[in-house]
C-alpha cells in the first residue's frame, strides 16, 4: 500500500511536492475508512484518495509524475538512451538539476523506501531502504546507487 510519493524538479513542481496516504488526526470520525499503519499504531492511512484543486493546479502533473516514475521503474533505462525526465518549466536552471522521485510503501510486514534522481543523460542516485513492523528497526539500506559524472 502507498503511503507517500514525493516529486522533487518536474513538470510544475519545482520544490518537493509530497502526496500522502496519512490520515489527518481529525478523522476520527470515519474509522471505517482508516486502516492502521502496522509500523506505528498511532498512525492511520486513509483507504482511498482524491485530488482537488484549481485548473491548472497540478494535478495532471501529479499523475504524470507517478506515471513517468513507474515507467522508469518497470523499463528501466538502456545504455546511452536519452531518459525522457521534464524538469521544472519555469527555470531554465532547472535543466541542469536532477528530478527527484520517491515512494514510501508497505507490503507484507516491511515499510519500504524506493527512490531515485534523473536527470536526461543517467540515473544519478538510486536506493531502496526497509523497516521491519516486527522488529520496528531503525532503516536498513537494502541498496544505494550512484553514478558519477563519467556514468560510472
């Protein structure tokens, strides 16, 4: 189950852009749409989601954002191939800095932290981190990549 994705440098969204599944304290009066995070049984995480807002807003954007991630996810990148990463349009000094992706997810008994930079060359940082419910451990790098300028 998703309990957050963050974007950081695409399309519309310049500083980090956080969507979270964690419900809000005040919901106490629906418990029938919370479920109980297992990793800290004060928190509850919402069922379900909508986005709102105002034309032009961003919410087009969100959905790319999460759809552009699980592409890169699933087919990866091959070799010299251009990664089709759109940082932010209103800086042109965007173009230089990576994109940022993360999710923070949870299946079975662990929380899991995946998330990776971009930019149109490489992926420049990598990393996939865990917690157990069980042991309610500290995180624990399951691994962590980083290319270089040389694309090592």
């Amino acid at each position: 189950m998703l309990i957050q994705f963050t974007v950081t440098n695409f399309l519309s969204f310049d500083n980090e852009t956080v969507f979270s599944m964690l419900a809000d304290g005040g919901d106490g009066q629906h418990p029938d749409h919370l479920l109980i995070n297992p990793a800290r049984k004060k928190e509850a995480l919402v069922r379900g989601a909508a986005i709102y807002g105002a034309n032009a807003a961003g919410k087009s954007n969100l959905i790319e954002a999460l759809a552009f991630a699980q592409n890169r996810i699933v087919k990866g990148s091959r070799g010299n191939q251009t990664i089709p990463v759109e940082p932010f349009r209103l800086d042109p000094s965007a173009n230089d800095k990576a994109s940022g992706f993360e999710f923070i997810f949870q299946h079975n008994e662990f929380t899991y932290s995946y998330g990776f930079r971009a930019t149109k060359q490489r992926i420049e940082e990598e990393w996939l981190f865990a917690t157990s419910h069980r042991t309610h451990s500290r995180e624990h790098p399951l691994f962590e990549r980083t290319t270089d300028a040389e694309g090592k």
